[in-house]
C-alpha cells in the first residue's frame, strides 16, 4: 500500500507530512518507556523484519497480490510507540533507497501504514486481552484478530486522505469499496502472518512480547483453605535470558526471507495498485518521476547485477542489514536518553 508521488495533492501532502512528525516526536518520547536493554535491540530487528516481509508479495485475487503491513506486528512485539516507529524507518529506507513509495507522500504512508494500524491494531489487542483467557493462544487469538482489522482500518484511512486530496475526480464510494474488499483479504494474509511470528517469540520468549506482559499469573497454593502465592523459582542468571539467541535467529530468518525467498513473491499489483488502476487513481501519477529512481538498489535491485535472482537477492539482502543497523541505532539513542532522563530526575 506504497502511495506514490501523484496520488494527493501537495497541501495535504504537506500536512500528512507534518502530522506523521508530529505522530513520530510523540512516539520518540513514549518509546522510551518502552524501550529498555532487551526491547532496545529487539524493536531494530523487528523493523528489519517487517523490511524483509513486505518484499514478500502474497496472491489475494485474480491479478492482485498484498504483502505484510506490519503495524500489528510491531505494536505487540515492541509496545505501540516503539511500534510507530519501526514503521517509520522501514517507510523511510524503502522511499530513499528503493524508490518504494513517494518521498512527497511519505507523510502519507507513514500516517496510513504506520500510525493507523499501529493505533487500531494496539487498542483492538488491548480490548479483546482483557475478555479472552490469559494464555498465550488468548495473546495468538486477540493478534490474528487486531493485524486482520488494522489493514482495511489503513484503506479506509488512505480513501479518506485521498477524498480530501486526491488529484483525480474519482467517486470515493467506488474507491472505498474497492479498497476494503481487497484489503480485507490481504488482511487474512496479515492476520496469519502477525499471528504465526507472534506466536514463534511466544514460544521461546514470552518476557520479550510487549503485548504478552503479565500473561503468567503467579502460582497460587491452598493452604489451610486459603490460596497464597508460591514461593518464586530461582532467578535465571542473566546470560540464560539474554535475547542474544532470538536476535540472531530473527536477522538470519529476515536474511533469508529477503535474500531468497523474495524472488519467489508474486508479481502482481499489490492491493492499492490494482485499484489505482481499475479506478483511475493513478492517472497523475505518470507525470512524477521519484526522486531517488536513480538510486543504485531502485525498484529492490542493485545496479550492474544481470542476473534478476543475485540482484534482488543482493538488494533484499543490503535493504535488511541497513535497516536493522539505522533501526537499531535510532533506538538504542533512545534507550540512552531514557536513561539519561531517569539519571537526572534521581
């Protein structure tokens, strides 16, 4: 759901921009609570990883294809602020360096693909945690559920933008139409996705899911009739907790996925694409050449490489490891001014 430079006028591109600054200044700040010395380098590989899954195209429908928005995915593994963010540098290396998605609209996929399913995901998430059971298929389930609405509540905002600035006269009840209907189903894909790469931390480690927090409830033993807590298990040393392993299994996992397995991902328009170009949306967009089409890894491949495979597997490959290291560096800058504002407050 990349917008292109063409599809809104320059005013409300201009203030999509500022209030997408705006949604990531006020996550800067929150995600400092959220980020601490295991959330700091955990939150860069998941930008890295949603970078590798978008590049993973799914078919949905006839000639329609949709791949991973990640919002959902973010927000539950890292904290919702942590999550904003996430989406931000994966948007931002992608318009730079790929040529994926308009630098004038920027703004606007930064305030459609990241803070509205972020938002809705987190509150739909938070809402059915507190009716399904406190277990980890209750976290699996509210997951499937909140990625699956975040996608048609992101086309539902992108037709919004696009009734207040499009730059063609298109009836916004066909375009609305047209975008849930596609959306929901790249949803389902999202859904099972979020859920499935939930799930897997899960797994291994609970402690390290934002959304999972206070899953395990303490032990409670009757005594004389009445339930007291148990005694707690020996700390683990804190080597045996370290999130050392899972980092290095999400980075070659995203490698991967990016490296190899993105030349297998459909070929077809992806879902606003498609309805772009059924409806007319697109009819303008002809007319902007992207700033960065000169870049030497545009369009998810690396200039002078012939061969189609080693060429986007090289790009996938570099896309995955700078966005891990700008990711990962944006947040552990974060981490340090967490700690330096809580050393000045004491």
């Amino acid at each position: 759901m990349h917008v292109p430079d063409g599809f809104i006028n320059a005013p409300v591109s201009a203030a999509a921009g500022v209030a997408a600054a705006a949604a990531v200044a006020v996550s800067l700040r929150g995600a400092r609570k959220e980020l601490d010395e295991k959330a700091a380098p955990l939150a860069g590989l998941v930008a890295a990883f949603v970078f590798a899954v978008q590049m993973l195209n799914f078919p949905v429908a006839a000639g329609t294809s949709g791949h991973l928005l990640g919002g959902a995915l973010a927000a539950i593994l890292v904290g919702p602020w942590t999550g904003v963010l996430c989406i931000a540098v994966v948007l931002l290396m992608q318009g730079v360096l790929f040529a994926d998605g308009g630098l004038t609209a920027l703004g606007v996929n930064i305030t459609v693909m990241g803070v509205v399913t972020v938002v809705t995901a987190h509150l739909l998430f938070r809402g059915l945690r507190l009716v399904l059971p406190r277990t980890r298929g209750g976290v699996t389930a509210a997951t499937f559920v909140a990625a699956l609405v975040s996608v048609p509540a992101s086309a539902a905002a992108f037709t919004l933008i696009y009734a207040i600035g499009g730059t063609t006269d298109v009836p916004i009840g066909k375009v609305l139409t047209a975008m849930l209907g596609v959306h929901v189903l790249i949803g389902i894909g999202e859904a099972v996705i979020t859920a499935l790469t939930v799930g897997a931390v899960l797994a291994v480690r609970p402690d390290l899911v934002h959304g999972a927090r206070g899953l395990t409830a303490p032990l409670k033993l009757r005594v004389g009739g009445e339930l007291v807590d148990a005694a707690p298990a020996p700390a683990e040393p804190p080597a045996a907790r370290s999130p050392r392993k899972l980092w290095i299994g999400g980075v070659a996992t995203a490698l991967v996925l990016a490296g190899v397995v993105s030349f297998y991902a459909s070929a077809s328009p992806d879902g606003l694409e498609k309805v772009a170009a059924d409806q007319g949306i697109d009819a303008k967009a002809e007319e902007y050449e992207h700033a960065t089409a000169d870049s030497p890894l545009a369009d998810y491949g690396v200039a002078g490489v012939d061969s189609a495979r080693l060429s986007g597997g090289l790009a996938g490959v570099i896309g995955v490891g700078l966005t891990l290291a700008v990711g990962t560096g944006a947040f552990w800058a974060a981490r340090r001014r967490r700690a330096a504002d809580t050393g000045a407050r004491v």
